[in-house]
C-alpha cells in the first residue's frame, strides 16, 4: 500500500470507476440496440417499395446486383392506367421508340387501336359496344375528350377507364392536330397496336368487326385522302411562307378521320420538322387537320397511302359541316347506298369501300341498333 492513502477511500475510488465503466457499456449496448431495431423497421417499409426484381449478373468470377426489370413482361405489357402524369413533350418522346429488330421475340396479336376524338359522352356506345362484343384481344380504345369532363361507363363496357390525360381541341386550330398525335401516342405505348382508327362520337361501323379487321390487316396501304384541289379550298390555302419545307406541288387536302399503320403513327408523332409550319402559316381559312398529315406524309411515304378514307360522310347539302342524320334518316335503304360504292383495293377494284360513316345523332341510335344486325351483320 502506498504512503499516505487511506485503504478504504481506495476501494470507494475503484468501484466508482468500474461502475461508471458499466454505465458507458450498458449506455452503447442500448443505443447499438437502438438503431438496429430502426434499422430493421426502415428495410421493412423501404422494401416493398422497389417493384424491380433484384437478380444477380454474372460477370466472370464475381456478381453485380442489379434492379433492372427481369423479364420481358414489363417491357411489352400496356399502361394499366392510361392517366399518366407525362406532359406531350414527355408522351411524344416516349412514344417514338422503335424496335429495331422486327422479329418479337413473343407471341404478338396484332390489334386496332379506335381513338375517338370526342367533347364529351358517346352517345352512340351501345352500337359500339355490339360491334367490339367477343372481339376483347383484337382491339384497344382511346378516349380524348374536353379536359373537364368524366366518362361514367360501366365497368363490363369496353370504354371503361378509356379516357385519356387531354386538353381543349378548338376546330381548325392546330390543338386539334395535337389531340389526335396525342392519341396516336398513348396507343402507340401498347405496342401490340398495328393499326390506328381516328373516330369522333357521331360515327358509326357499317361493318361487323371481323370484317374491319380482316380489310385492315390485309390491305397493303394506309387510309387517308391525300389530293392536289385546285381551286380555294384546295391550293388556294397554300401559304407561300411554307417553304422550302413544303412547297406548293406538295401541297395536299384530305379528310381528318383516318386509319394508319404503325409506321406512319410513329412518323406523326415524331415529325418537328412540318410541325411549326403548319401552325404558324395554316390557320382559318386554312383548316389544318385537313392539311397537315395529308401533305406530310404523301411527301415521304406516298406508297404507303391508299389516297382514300374508310369513313363516309355526306357533303352534298353544301356548307363548312357534312350532313347529320337523325332518327328519320335511318333506313334499310340509306344503309345499304352507304355500303355501295366503288373503289380501289390492293389495286384492285371493290365495291366494299367503307367500314365507318358520319355523321349521326343520339336519335339515330334506336333505329340503328334495330337494323345493325339484318343490314350491317352487328349482332
């Protein structure tokens, strides 16, 4: 024992150190214990967040850990919620992906995809609803309507949360141009969509879908009136202000309701180079839905344009608007003049021209839905 310490004051000095000594251990096994139990809560709730599968890849001797999507589903499977948040910039973009090999390593059903342009309700659904019945893997619907309003179908119609993200389309303005590349667009995210429909809510099919779809996927070309008019309606809305990017010789008019292919959907959707033109220098009385594609794509894939549309619509009564048929308007005769007509096919001549027509009101559904079996085969 040291000189000058007392025995018991030494004993008291190191017990209260080796207490205290405790009291730090005890203190960081329980903040050790402490942030492990958070730890574990975080990865518990963090987890179910990441819907990517975590899979191993295997590079030489060691594995990177990767949280790309596995399989192949995620890749080709459509929207399941066609709001999206994407603005049309970002839907454009998007949509303008091309495979590059044409062979799909899938089983790939080919479907049309009809894209009404709309104000509000369809008022002839009923009659659609019979012509899309049994027809569920064939097709695809796309609704643009005015921003405000809400489709209330029922969930077994094939409308049923069809709508799409939309904004105002004014007649004649290039807006309506824009909800019908937005259209395009939101189908071409499907990419089992070979073929695409324009419709408004005034049109009806004249024929039953199994014909739609066997003259649409068999015809070599796509179906949009493409002409030179002379005249001013025609070449006298040609602004000289177009060019060098189109000039006057290119210049073409054609119906704004329209079927195309997949290439030419994409060809729509992707051009910013006519695009600015033809909203600064077509304006009324240059009516652009009815210039702009028709010009475009006769410039760069004239082949591929049948220079014609399947939908019929009567001009005779003269005036800025085709005539409209209501209730009294529909009958076996006015039907079947509808579907004799003569045409062009596979360059080959038919009397089977139309497979839509317009314009019909909401008292024209009763006498419709009567006669879409007897004359048009709709059952």
């Amino acid at each position: 024992m040291e000189e000058g310490k007392d025995p018991a004051t030494a004993n008291r000095s190191g017990r209260f150190i080796t207490w205290r000594f405790l009291q730090y251990l005890l203190l960081f096994l329980v903040l050790g214990l402490g942030i492990s139990i958070i730890s574990m809560n975080t990865l518990r709730y963090l987890g179910p967040q990441n819907q990517n599968t975590i899979t191993p890849l295997h590079r030489s001797n060691s594995i990177i850990w990767s949280t790309e999507p596995s399989g192949l589903e995620s890749w080709i499977s459509p929207p399941k919620n066609l709001l999206h948040n994407m603005i049309d910039a970002e839907l454009l973009w998007r949509a303008s992906f091309v495979p590059q090999i044409m062979t799909y390593p899938y089983r790939r059903v080919p479907k049309i995809a009809f894209m009404f342009l709309t104000k509000g309700p369809l008022p002839l659904a009923p009659l659609w609803e019979r012509f899309f019945k049994g027809n569920e893997k064939l097709f695809s619907i796309y609704i643009h309507s005015l921003p405000s309003y809400v489709a209330d179908f029922p969930q077994a119609s094939p409308f049923y949360k069809r709508q799409i993200p939309s904004q105002v389309a004014e007649w004649g303005m290039m807006s309506m141009c824009d909800a019908e590349r937005r259209l395009l667009a939101n189908a071409l995210l499907d990419l089992s969509n070979e073929w695409f429909i324009l419709l408004s809510e005034s049109c009806i099919p004249v024929q039953n879908f199994s014909t739609v779809y066997r003259y649409i996927s068999q015809s070599r070309h796509s179906f949009m009136g493409s002409f030179d008019e002379d005249g001013p309606y025609g070449r006298g809305r040609y602004n000289p202000y177009m060019a060098p990017e189109v000039n006057l010789t290119e210049w073409r008019k054609g119906s704004q309701w329209f079927e195309v292919n997949r290439e030419l959907a994409v060809a729509i959707i992707r051009d910013s180079k006519y695009y600015p033109k033809f909203k600064r220098f077509c304006r009324p009385a240059c009516y652009v839905d009815e210039h702009y594609f028709p010009t475009m794509l006769s410039i760069h894939y004239p082949d591929l344009m049948a220079n014609r549309t399947l939908t019929w619509v009567d001009w005779s009564r003269g005036g800025a608007h085709p005539a409209t048929f209501g209730q009294y308007d529909i009958t076996k005769e006015f039907l079947k003049k509808i579907l004799k007509s003569n045409c062009t096919y596979n360059d080959h001549t038919t009397t089977q021209c139309f497979l839509f027509a317009r314009k019909f009101s909401h008292s024209s559904l009763e006498p419709l839905l009567a006669l879409a079996a007897p004359v048009l085969g709709i059952h």
